[in-house]
C-alpha cells in the first residue's frame, strides 16, 4: 500500500497512535474558534445572567477548559499531553444573536494542541446548548475551525494564509 497523507493509518491502513517519540519537546499553541447561534430572547437570557441554570458563559468556560484537558480521552488516537495553559473566551454578537468561542490551548510537548483547542470550544459550545435548551432548542452551532497553530517541526500556520 502507498504512503498515505493521513498520519493515523499504518502502511497496511489499520489505525494506529503515531509515535511522537522522536519529536523535539517544543513550545506549541493552537487557537480555535467556533459559534452557536439562537433566538434573540434567548440570548438575552445569557446577557441578564438569568437562565435558569445560572451564569452560562462562566460555566461553558470551565466545560471548556475540561473538555480541553479530557481531549485524549475523547478523541481515540490523541495523545494524553500535559496542558500549560487554556484560556476559554466568548464575544457577544447582538446584531446577529450568536456567541462566538474561541479557545487557546498551550503546551511544551512533543505533538500539537489542536484537537485540546477544538475540544474546548465543541464542549463550551455544547454546553451553551444544554444550559439554554429549554428556552431554545433551534440553537446551531457552525464554523467550529482551527484558526493557528505554532510550534513543532512544520511551524506555524494560520488559517488563511
């Protein structure tokens, strides 16, 4: 069988965990970002701070966060990798009733923190559903996507560029 791009496969194209054993330990971050649209009450909800359920965007912050460190355990082939720092934030777009998340994940490792990135705002932004479900079930979530990664062997990236 030939070579493959997709890194998760061996050569007879079963999956496996890639060995990062030989990678040099280098400072690597990733941003993320995704948004949840709803229903302008709803989201007036969220800004009054009196749904139901209590403070929601400080709550789907911390779900961020440990949807960020449980990544590894999620997502099959991830490598459990020590996090140095994830950070959590949300933007507030009235005009069009959404709330944008974009989460940074940090580490000084051998592999990248993509997916820690892109777990976080998946939760955070799941969450946010579940907090607002009974006030507003049509809640979307889109454009959940890498923004930039640094670090390792293939350096940065950006989205865009």
């Amino acid at each position: 069988m030939s070579s493959s791009p997709l890194t998760h496969f061996d050569a007879q194209g079963q999956a496996h965990m890639v060995d990062v054993g030989a990678k040099t330990s280098t400072h690597r971050v990733a941003v993320a970002t995704g948004r949840i649209g709803m229903a302008p009450a709803t989201l007036a909800l969220i800004q009054s701070g009196t749904a139901k359920k209590g403070d929601v965007l400080g709550i789907a912050r911390i779900a961020g966060i440990m949807g960020a460190k449980k990544t590894s355990e999620l997502i099959p082939l991830c490598h459990p990798i020590a996090l140095t720092r994830v950070a959590v934030e949300f933007e507030v777009l009235a005009d069009s009733s959404e709330v944008v998340c974009t989460a940074t994940a940090e580490t000084v490792g051998q592999t990248g923190v993509e997916m820690e990135a892109l777990t976080a705002v998946q939760l955070a932004l799941l969450t946010i559903y579940d907090m607002c479900k009974a006030a507003d079930r049509g809640m979307t979530m889109t454009g959940i996507t890498l923004l930039e990664k640094h670090g390792g062997k293939s350096g940065s990236w950006v989205v865009g560029k």
